[in-house]
C-alpha cells in the first residue's frame, strides 16, 4: 500500500559520512607515515646539491689561482706567496 502511494522506493546510491571518514583516516595515516621519508629525500637532494655547488667553487678558485702561478702573476695575491703543492700532496697542517 505504502508502495503504491510513493511509487518506486529509490535505492541509495554513494557513500555514507562513515565510509568517508574511514577512507580520510586511513589516508591521513598513510601520509602521516610518509612525509619524513620524504621529507629526508628532499633535505638530500639539497645537500647533494649544495655539495655540487662547493664543488664547482673550489675547481674554479683552484683553476684560477693554476694559471695566475703558470703565468707569473700570482705575486699580485694580497701579496703574500702561493704555493702550490703537487698532485696528492697536503698542505702545512
């Protein structure tokens, strides 16, 4: 009867709010558990970047001060001598 006075009964169709939280816990979990490995790949991509830019630095003062000695020239830093130590040999300590 109740049928007949409301036609069809309509099916629910979608999620309820509960399924919905579940599903944002359980992401929100999985994102909690991420984000310091994350986190620590990006601190070392910048470290290795940071350690590229040193890099780059230190070959070109070494590249400049290389052919101010070749040349003769390298009496014209702050005036003090430079010496320069063969391949594989330290400095003074």
């Amino acid at each position: 009867m109740i049928r007949k006075f409301f036609g069809k009964v309509r099916r629910a169709v979608g999620f309820t709010t509960a399924e919905v939280l579940i599903v944002v816990a359980i992401i929100a979990v999985l994102l909690t558990l991420a984000m310091p490995n994350v986190l620590a790949y990006f601190r070392g991509l910048r470290l290795t970047e940071l350690d590229d830019d040193a890099r780059t630095i230190f070959l070109a003062a070494q590249n400049r001060l290389t052919a101010l000695v070749n040349s003769g020239e390298a009496d014209k830093l702050d005036g003090k001598p430079v010496t320069v130590f063969p391949a594989g040999e330290e400095g003074p300590a």
